[in-house]
C-alpha cells in the first residue's frame, strides 16, 4: 500500500503521542514536530507507510535522546497478555473449532496498538472473544473473514512464515501457533520479528520474553520499520518471504508492507484506521481475514 | 485559547480537505502539504488556533489560486438552511418557551462545519430539535448550558454583538435574533462577520444572502481569522467588543479567539473537536451556553 496524504497528519498524531511518551517538555514536543515537517516535503507518495515512518521514528529519536520510548510500554503489554495467555489456551483446546477461536483471539489481540489503552482494551476484548467463542465478533465485524480460504491454505502449506506485528499482541499469536502446530503438525512455522525497536512492535527480546522460542523458530526479519516492507528486510529474510507457502501477516503495518506484493498472503487485522478501510476495503472496527493479492482489482 | 499541538495535524487535514474541495490533482494536493510544513517551526504556541488558521489558508489560497473555495459549499448551506426557516421560527413562535428553543436551534446551526455532510447534519438536527422541542437534545449533551444566566444578561443587557460563525448557521443565528428582539424589544443587536472568505465562515455577502440586514445591523468585524480575533479585527469593531453589553459568541473558532479576553461574552457552540473539548472543559458533542470568562479556573 502506498502513502496516502492522511499518512501526513497521522505522521504529527505518532509525533505527539512519542513526545509525550517521551516525557518531553511541551517546548520539546513541538521540536519533534517541527523537525518532522522539515521531513513532509522529501516525503514520496509512491513509499509505503511503513517506510515513512522509519523516518518518522528516527526524527523522534533524535529529538527524544530515547532509542526505545515504547520499551515500559512494550514489556508491560507482554506481562497483561501472558497474564490471560493459560485461560485462552485452555479455551481454544476446549472449543468445538480451535482454529476459527484462534484467528479470532490473534486479531483481538491486534488490538493493543501504540500502547493507548492496553489493559482496557485488552479486557474487554478478551472477556468478548472468550466468554461467547466464535459468535464473539458481531457478524458485521467480520465482512471480509474468509477462514475457510485460510483452512484450504493452511492444508496445503508446509513452511508457514508468521510475520508478528506488536508486543502483547505476541501472546495471542502464540495462542494461535500453538493451535496451528496441534492442528497440523507437519507445517513448519517460523514467527518473525522486527530488526529493531520501533515503536510497540515485536523484536527478538519480546519473543524471548513470552516464550515464543519455545514454540517455534523466531526470526529476525532485519526490517527497522513497522512493518515487513521487503526492500528494507535482510536477504536472508527476503528468501524466506520467497520460499514459505503461506505467509501470515498480521496487522496494519505488515499489510501496508505485503499487500502489493505477489507473495502468498493471509492477511489477520483488526482495521484501526480510515486509511486502510478505504485500501482493503474494509470497515473501521472490522476483524478480517483474507487472502492479500485477491483483494487487488 | 492559545494553540494546542494537536492543532498541528488538523492543519494538514484541512489542508487535504481544503486542497480537494478545490480539486486539485494528488501532486498539488501534496504540494499544499508541503507548503503548510514549511509553516510549522513558524508557528507559535501563544497563538490561537484563528491565528494561524490565518497563515494556513493564505497557504491554500496561494497554492490552489482560489481566493474561496467555499464559495458553492456556502452558497448551497444558506439555501438549505433557509428552506427550513419559516419552519424554524413558526415552531419558536409556538413554543412554551421561545428562547431556549431558539438558543437550540442556533447552536444546532453551529454543526455547520467545513462544509462536511451539510445535507445529512442539516436534516436529522432539525428534526431532532423541532419534533421534540426543548426536550430533544438529550441532558447528557447539555452539561454546560447556563440558559438562566443567559437569560439574566439578557435582560440587563442594552447593546448586542452577535458574532456570527459559519454560512448556513447564520439562518439560525437569524432566527435567534428574531426571537431576542421580540422578546427583548428595548435591545439593539449587532451581527457581525468576518472580513474576508477564509473556510465557510459568514460574510457580508451570506449577511444578505439571508437577509439578515433586514433584521438587525450588520457590522464588518475586520478579522481574515475564522474567529474574532480582537488583534486582528478593525479598530470600529474592536470599539463594539468594549462597549456592548453582552457579547453573543457563536462556534469554535470565537471562543478560540475571545475566550481568555475579559469582554463580556457569552458562547453558544457545538463542541466538535476533542482539543476545545479539553479546553473549556466540554464533552464531544455538547451543545453548550456558557459565560465565557466564568469557565476561567
């Protein structure tokens, strides 16, 4: 997906909220902003937002002094979510189709984005999911919800490469790897992470601290942005994305990165954003699941 | 009010918005935005909002060659506006208590804003405040609505500046003056506009459009601002600002500009954006009558 001009203004929202996070003084919150307009007009509408905001983030550094002002954020997201991880795994063993309340809580999980109100957040949208399983999600959240097309993918895939979005968000899609591994236990699934700390999102350190390397092999995908935009991943990464037969991609920023891509994506992403309901096209609030490159007309 | 940071991006989506309601292709788009981040490290934070909506717009004008965009979106909201009017004061007439009804009715004027969905707003606000009278804007959304201090200064007040926000509210704001002065036949009432087109505020041209000169006087505030910024208001309007007895402040962009002066002003508004929401303090939403200066803490 490529920029669209809503990306500008968002671009100055992410800048306040680092600010703050940050704790810088209202003096330096508007340094932050200025030095990103100094950025708007090198900015090319043909790059992918993901891309822009590995500009975006670095500007932010700079002014902060901070290298990771998401990390208190970060860790405090993973301890929530381990927190209700045994009683979602106990519930997905026990479900009548552990796979559709899997996807299900991976996407939920999708809702803990930029670190705004996780633990509300998180609560309410677990007590939602679990307590009434897959009729959870109100049939007019899930338009665009194609599990049967996954389940068909999933059957025929051998190498799964699960491309992982936000810190807590991990947990759940851990829920669902294991779930995946039960299920078909000859795919082999590797879970990959970013390069280096940008924003909330998933590094090494976050899948070593909910323990994801005792499930499956974490990978380092080598992209700085926030999202797995191929250009900006390590070679080494790259051959993966060209070798796996299925590649889950979740959430926002990982779809901004694939969706133009000709890999063979599933898309699992809760829609949090006006720009990208209008790219998919989805609603805002939506739960989706679909298969990346047949929604290009 | 001086300017928050998150006046900030709203300035780009204006932009955006402004760039396409003057059709501008995607590259000239973009070149507005472009042109506004050049403005950011210019921009104080003493300022108001108005102020710098100033410079934002000289900005558009420059790069859209349109001295008003707005010109049809405004000249179609006093049509529309003007279509329900006899309606409007025929119900005013008949209600039990005319000027609550019509304070109602002129804040419900002030959902009028950039030219956004006119129609749609236009109709459920009117069926929603007429069908059900007094009783239709529901308490939750009246937590700041001091009709009976209203109602004191009203009574002790002699000379009135009415200072009118945007076209299509002005036919509301009409209806509103109508029923002051019969209630109050012993006042004079000034309305007043702004100096020059700048978004979808009123001047003298929607004045007369609507007939408003045959109600009471109309005066030319001076101000390029979307907002009686009293700097940059003529100095015969800034004699009106320090003798009139009370001062009938409509929308967000005039409490933006009068709310930390000591005049006399009372504001009739709509709270639409979360930053004057946090500023009086408000709720989105709210339709609020308040004394500006008492909300000072």
């Amino acid at each position: 997906m490529r920029m669209y001009l809503e990306c500008i203004p968002c671009m100055f929202n992410q800048g306040i909220f680092a600010a703050r996070q940050a704790e810088l003084s209202p003096e330096g919150q508007k340094e932050v902003l200025d030095a990103l307009a100094c950025l708007v007009p090198r900015i090319s509408m043909k790059a992918s937002p993901p891309e822009i905001a590995v500009e975006v983030y670095r500007v932010i550094r700079e002014k902060t002094g901070l290298v990771d002002p998401f990390a208190a954020v970060k860790r405090e997201s993973n301890e929530n979510a381990l927190a209700v991880y045994p009683e979602m795994l106990r519930r997905v063993k026990g479900s009548v189709d552990p796979l559709s309340l899997a996807v299900q809580i991976a996407i939920s999980g999708n809702i803990i984005d930029y670190g705004a109100n996780i633990r509300i957040d998180l609560k309410e949208e677990i007590c939602r999911i679990l307590d009434e399983e897959a009729s959870a999600i109100a049939g007019e959240e899930k338009r665009l919800f194609d599990l049967e097309a996954f389940r068909s993918a999933l059957s025929a895939a051998r190498e799964i490469l699960y491309i992982g979005d936000n810190a807590g968000e991990i947990v759940f899609d851990r829920v669902l790897i294991e779930t995946l591994l039960r299920l078909y236990p000859d795919v082999t699934i590797r879970y990959a992470v970013r390069g280096e700390p940008i924003i909330n999102d998933v590094t090494l350190e976050d899948a070593l601290a909910v323990g994801m390397d005792r499930v499956c092999e974490v990978v380092d995908s080598g992209s700085p942005a926030p999202g797995a935009v191929p250009a900006l991943c390590s070679p080494a990464f790259r051959r993966l994305l060209e070798t796996a037969d299925l590649i889950i991609s979740k959430g926002q920023g990982n779809y901004e990165a694939l969706s133009g891509t000709d890999y063979p994506v599933f898309c699992l992403l809760r829609v949090k954003c006006p720009v990208i309901a209008a790219d998919i096209p989805a609603h805002l609030g939506d739960v989706c699941l679909f298969r990346a490159e047949a929604r290009k007309v």
